[in-house]
C-alpha cells in the first residue's frame, strides 16, 4: 500500500482480529473482561514539532503536543493503558543537533512512556552521549541481545520489564539490529551483538512460562521485513514462540493494521508498525477474559494530523 492510502484510511475502524471465541463488542464493558490498550510509536527521530505547512506531503502531521493530546485522551477514556517504543527516538531535526538527546527522553518522560527499546540511531551521539541522556528517561530501556558488560552502559538498560494492569500480566522486552556495518563502531564501542531470534526466545520463554505472564510483547527494531536474507519481524514471528505481539520499527513501514502470522507452535503472533516522525500513533485494544483463555484484539491506528 502506498503512503497516501495509507494515510486515507489509517482510522478505519472494526478490525477484529479473533484468537478467542468471543465477540468483544457485547462483553468490553463486562467485569469478566479486562481491556488492555496498548499505544505505540517508532522511529519518531527526534521530531518535536508537526511537519511545516509548506505544500508537502506531511505537512501538519506529527509533533509531540498533538500526540501527547491524543495519549492524554485516551487515557482519560480507558484504566489501563501500556505507552511503548520501538527505538530510533534519536536524530532527524535540529533538536537533537543541539540537544543531544535531552529533550526527546524528556517529552517521553512527561507523556509517561512505559518503556522502549533501542535503535541504531540511538548511538548517534556515540555510548556517551546515549548514557549521559539516560537521566532523563523515567522509563526503561529494553534489549536483550546487546551486551553492554564493557561499556559505560553496563547495568542501565533491562531484559525486560513485566506490568500488571488490570490483573492482567504483561512481560515487555526488547531486541535490537546488529550494528557492524551499520553504526560505526567508534559510536557503539564494546557492545556485543547476538542472535535476535535466540535472544527473543529465551526471554519471552521467561516471561510466559517462568513470569507467568498473560501477554508477551516485543519491542523490536529488526525491521519488517526484507528482500535479502536478513532476520526481521516476520522471521521472529515465525521462528519464536511465546510472543504475543512485536511492535517494530527500523523500516519506517505504515502498516494499516497489525499482520498475523503463526509462530513456530502454529499459534498467532501479531506484528504492528506506524510508519516513522510520529505521523501516526499506534493503538491496539487488548480484551482478556477473566480466565486468561481467550483474547480479543482490536487495531486502530490513529494519525497524528493538523485536526488532532
């Protein structure tokens, strides 16, 4: 799909994406039932302020107060709702140039980010730059195949982190892209890259069978997918077990609605990503029954315009 459809119908509404047995539009508001909205973002790249109104093709779109209203809302209107990231929050405008990264952990902070994990362009102000930053993050970062046990990183990122909402448990962990040949090295230093796909299978295996979690979400950027052979969301789905969800970035891909695919035990793993600049602001409404045997999920993913 191009850009402009995209764009058009990106707040469609009714998708229903069933691995339970049971409609949610009757039962949302029952006390059996525990909605869980998960809101997402990913490549916002340091875009604070909306696109200009200059005749381009995102003019108006974007920009960290329209999102911030539309978090606030939706807030307001549910009781539990996960704010998540799936990296490259750095580089793209001036703001970073000059800030290096301060602001941006900022805004997340007081829009009250749950967690994120980490992307490429998050070593552009070098490992330095990225710790010295991490003061301002009142949430986590995520990421499971980067060791940082020799850089001034160790012991400022987490695995995972596990929420409780509603009674509902849900485990979050992150992966990240391999950097050689991508990131210079002189920027990531000592960081010890692994096997995306290992990484994500031992922890969400944690996270289901040892945490006892509900739900399993993966914040991903590995990207979508590719033409080569290189792993991606679509390879972690379908070579992993135990995830839920992936919420991915990298590929700066607009998806329409989340794609399900089934994972290595034939069961359904869904993946979401909202394009890139913060243009749009994922959504997707977890409904769990009080048993914790059945899940109804629906996706509407909402654009952060001028109208916002």
């Amino acid at each position: 799909m191009d850009r402009r459809t995209f764009l058009r119908n990106t707040t469609y509404s009714g998708l229903l994406l069933t691995t339970g047995a049971y409609p949610i539009l009757a039962s949302s508001s029952s006390p059996e039932i525990t909605r869980l909205t998960i809101l997402h973002t990913n490549d916002v790249h340091s875009r604070i302020e909306p696109f200009p109104m200059d005749g381009s093709k995102n003019e108006g779109l974007g920009g960290v107060a329209k999102r911030a209203t539309l978090i606030k809302r939706i807030r307001e209107e549910q009781s539990h709702v996960l704010l998540l990231d799936a990296g490259d929050i750095f580089q793209g405008t001036p703001y970073f140039n000059f800030f290096g990264g301060e602001l941006e952990l900022k805004l997340m902070s007081e829009m009250g980010y749950d967690a994120a994990t980490i992307g490429n362009h998050d070593f552009d102000g070098g490992m330095d730059g990225l710790e010295r930053q991490l003061i301002h993050a009142n949430f986590p970062l995520l990421v499971t195949n980067y060791d940082f046990e020799n850089t001034v990183l160790k012991g400022k990122t987490k695995p995972y982190k596990i929420f409780v909402k509603g009674g509902v448990k849900v485990g979050v962990f992150g992966v990240g892209i391999e950097l050689k040949g991508l990131v210079p090295q002189s920027l990531y230093k000592d960081t010890v890259y692994s096997d995306p796909i290992a990484a994500a299978e031992k922890y969400a295996k944690i996270l289901r069978h040892e945490e006892k979690c509900d739900y399993v979400i993966c914040l991903s950027h590995l990207g979508y997918k590719y033409n080569e052979d290189k792993v991606s969301d679509r390879i972690l789905a379908q070579n992993t077990t135990d995830i839920d969800l992936i919420i991915g970035g990298h590929t700066h891909t607009f998806l329409k609605e989340p794609e399900r695919l089934s994972n290595k035990a034939g069961k359904p793993v869904l993946i979401n990503q909202v394009g890139w600049a913060g243009i749009v602001l994922g959504r997707l409404d977890v409904f769990f029954e009080r048993n914790k045997k059945g899940t109804c999920i629906s996706c509407k993913n909402i654009l952060v315009g001028a109208s916002t």
